[in-house]
C-alpha cells in the first residue's frame, strides 16, 4: 500500500504551532497563517525527506499489490468459473472493514502510527507469501484464497487510517492535499506496471509467482518507515485511552455536514461503481472471450488514467464539493457507456477518463476530509471514510457479482454506473435544497483555507477571507 515523502530542510516540528494551524482547519472559516516553506507544484510534497523516502518504498509495494489482485482474481476465476465467486473474494477482503472499521481508527489515533505501520505492512507481506506457497506446490483452492483476502481485510482495518493520517505526520498541513494526491500518484503508477507484469507471468508460470513477488515486495516500504527521521515528524495529539471514543467520532462526524456529504456520496460509489474486478473478469472472458493478458491490459489503461486525474488533483490548490459531485455524475454516466460499448476498443478507451473520475472523487473527498477534521479525531474520521468507501464492498461485490452472472457483464456494469450516477444526483439535488452548501479547501500560496458556506454568501466576504487569513 502506499504513502510518503519529506523535505531535506524541513525545520524541526513545533507541536505547539501544529496544534494552532490545525485548529484552525477543523474551525469552518478562515484559517491562520502561512505554513513557513510551504511551495506549491505538482510535487511539492516530495520535498520532505521521510514522505520521499516512504513514497519509494510503497511503489515497490504498491506494484506487487497489483499484480496480487489481477492474480487473485484470475486465479479465483479459474478454480470455480463464476464472477459471483470473484466477488466473495472481494467481499471477504472488505468485510472485516465494514464490521471493524471505526475500531481500527480508534487504534490509529490512539497509538504511534509509524509503528503500527510497521506491524501492518510486515503482516500484508506473510498474507502474500502464505498464498504463493499454496499456490506454487499445487494445494491451492478457493477457500484458501477466500481466507486469505479475509486476513489480508483484518490487517488494513488497521492499516488503512492509520496509514492515511501519517500522510500530515509527515507533510504537515500545508502540502497534504498534494501529498494525497500523489500517494494515489504513486498507486496509479504501480498499476501501470503491476497488472502488465501480473498478466505475463500467469501466462508463462502461473499465479504463485506474482504472489510470490508480493509478499517480497513490503520489505520496500518496512525499510522506508525504518529509515525516517523521527524527529522531522509532524507531531500530533493522541487519543488517550478512555471509553466512548468511538460514538465521539460518529457524533463529531455527525455534526460536520462537511464531512457527511461526501462521506454519503462516496459510500454509494464505493459500494456499487467500484467493482471493475468482477466487471473487467466478466468482460473478458465471457464479452471478448480473452485471457489474463487482455485483463491486465485493461486494468492498466484504466490505471494511466487514474495516474492523470492523480497529477491534476496534485496541481489543484482547491477542492469544492460541487468538483466531487460533478465527478460522481461523470463517472457514473462513463460506466453506462462503457456497458454499451459496442467494440473492445471502444470499451478499453472508455476505461481511461473513468479511471480519472473515479481518481478525482477519491482524491477530493479523501483530502476534504482530512483538512476539515480535527488531528486528534482524523483516525477516526478516516477509518468512516473507508470503512464507507471500502467496506460497503461486502454488500454490493456479492449483489453485483450475482447480477452479473444472472444478466450479463453490460448490464451489471450499467447498474453500477445507474447506481453511481443517480447518487451523484440525489446528493446534489440534496446541497441545493439545503442553501447549496459547498465545502472550499484552499491551499495556494500555503494558506490552508476550509470554507462551508451557503450560496448565497456575497462573493466578496469569501474573497475577503481569503486575502486576509
């Protein structure tokens, strides 16, 4: 999995400022001052030495995580020939998130990240080494993989937030919205490779091989979390053990329409628009009757744009909440079309601008909320983020697997883009109805800014706050 770079001059952390600036995020409004050597760019991030560091590492990492996943699935298609079954697995790699998810936010704002980080990424290594020795001596069979991708799910409960809120641990404020743009940078890049690699070495030698290389590959990202300098860690306020910290984050997040929004809206396209696993299985061998090559193809034309959306977030200094909705409706309305296409070509080039929107709706939710939500509480905070994004994937793989298999790979395809389109509609439908509320993150010139304000707000008060932090 992947995060991470640093500055080679970074001055030392001030808890006290942090503190302070970060207040100032979770406050609706105007934020304080400028981060000192904070730059803007497309890289800007990559200047802090430990998020560059981390950053090498997770694409080593992140590239045999891909290969695992085209593996995997193919590999689950092969033993039982059912896309439903495809979508068990994927369940089953999510479902301990939906049922564990906020606990594991809890963990991560109550512990050093770093080291639960390093717990974390060793354990994701085993998982893969496990299934390549299954695989390679010819034992391998499904409820194996099943069970695996159901351990592989209990260790990113963990995993997940705490990884996603060492991202300002290491960047600070100012630089986290590029360095979540970025990390997805990274991953997009990973999977430009990964499922090429994956798609030529389960041709030539079979699956073991690509889960061998996986479970090699975390010692990149274990070594990168042991090389940082701790002391050029963002220092942050931990959670101190004590009861009822769980429904606090649900009540805080509760209170914070900012955060419901995208968090409801995410929920739908992750549950419904995000299942290409089963889709891109289903396309290819009962569509286009092809093999695992083809399925790696199309895994990384959706990845290079996915990559592009990445590097255009990186460059954006702001995100609103009507960027996320116009994302979703586009996303959706790409995948009704990409069930209609009427050639293979015409369906691989459709890939490309869906993986870009599908990038803008993860980047820009994903960066919303971390700068509008309180340091103490952003463990907690991501954990609902992906447990919503991530763990409605136990309900929806199974239903869309089904319909997939009882309609046909176009029409399952066209009900998750129907699902994701009309979520896009009604949470739009629903901001306007409520004063058309917009969520503003602005970061140029290292002014961290987070504004929800109605519509109807002059222009010139939110200028105003803008000019004068």
């Amino acid at each position: 999995m992947s995060t991470g770079h640093g500055a080679d001059s970074a001055p030392a952390p001030n808890s006290h400022d942090d503190a302070a600036h970060s207040a100032a995020l979770h406050r609706p409004g105007p934020a304080t001052s400028p981060v000192p050597g904070s730059k803007g760019g497309t890289f800007s991030s990559l200047r802090v030495r430990n998020y560059r560091i981390f950053a090498t590492g997770q694409v080593v990492s992140n590239t045999g995580t891909w290969m695992q996943r085209i593996a995997q699935d193919w590999l689950v298609l092969s033993l039982t020939g059912s896309s439903a079954a495809v979508g068990i697995t994927t369940a089953l790699q999510f479902l301990p998130m939906m049922l564990l998810g906020l606990y594991g936010g809890v963990i991560a704002d109550r512990y050093p990240k770093r080291r639960l980080l390093l717990l974390t990424q060793s354990a994701m290594g085993v998982t893969g080494l496990a299934l390549a020795v299954l695989t390679l001596s010819g034992h391998v069979q499904v409820w194996h993989v099943y069970l695996t991708a159901f351990v592989l799910g209990l260790v990113t409960v963990v995993d997940n937030p705490a990884r996603q809120a060492f991202v300002v641990e290491m960047v600070g404020p100012a630089d986290l919205r590029n360095a979540v743009s970025l990390n997805s940078a990274n991953f997009q890049s990973a999977r430009l490779i990964g499922p090429a690699v994956a798609g030529v070495l389960i041709t030539a030698v079979g699956s073991g091989w690509a889960f061998l290389l996986n479970g090699l590959s975390f010692v990149a990202p274990v070594a990168g979390l042991l090389l940082m300098r701790t002391a050029e860690l963002h220092q942050v306020d931990r959670a101190p053990r004590g009861k009822g910290q769980l429904r606090e984050g649900l009540r805080y997040v509760a209170g914070r329409p900012d955060l419901v929004w995208p968090i409801v809206l995410v929920g739908f396209i992750g549950t419904f628009g995000f299942n290409f696993p089963i889709w891109l299985t289903a396309f290819v061998n009962d569509v286009y009757h092809a093999g695992a090559g083809t399925y790696g193809l199309l895994n990384t034309l959706m990845a290079g744009g996915s990559l592009v959306g990445a590097l255009l977030a990186a460059r954006r200094g702001s995100s609103r909440m009507r960027l996320l909705v116009g994302a979703a409706l586009l996303f959706g309305l790409l995948e009704i079309a990409a069930a209609l296409a009427p050639s293979f070509w015409v369906f691989a080039v459709l890939l490309v601008p869906i993986g870009m929107a599908g990038l803008t709706i993860n980047v820009t939710a994903n960066s919303g909320i971390q700068l509008g939500t309180d340091p103490a509480m952003r463990g907690r905070v991501m954990s609902l983020f992906m447990m919503v994004f991530m763990g409605g994937t136990p309900l929806g793989a199974p239903l869309v697997g089904w319909v997939t298999d009882a309609y046909g790979a176009r029409i399952g395809f066209l009900a998750g883009g129907a699902v994701a389109t009309l979520a896009a509609a009604g949470v739009g439908l629903a901001l306007a109805r409520a004063g058309g509320l917009r969520l503003k993150i602005d970061l140029r010139r290292g002014h961290p800014h987070v504004v929800f304000v109605p519509k109807e707000a002059a222009p010139a008060e939110e200028l105003a706050a803008v000019a004068h932090p």
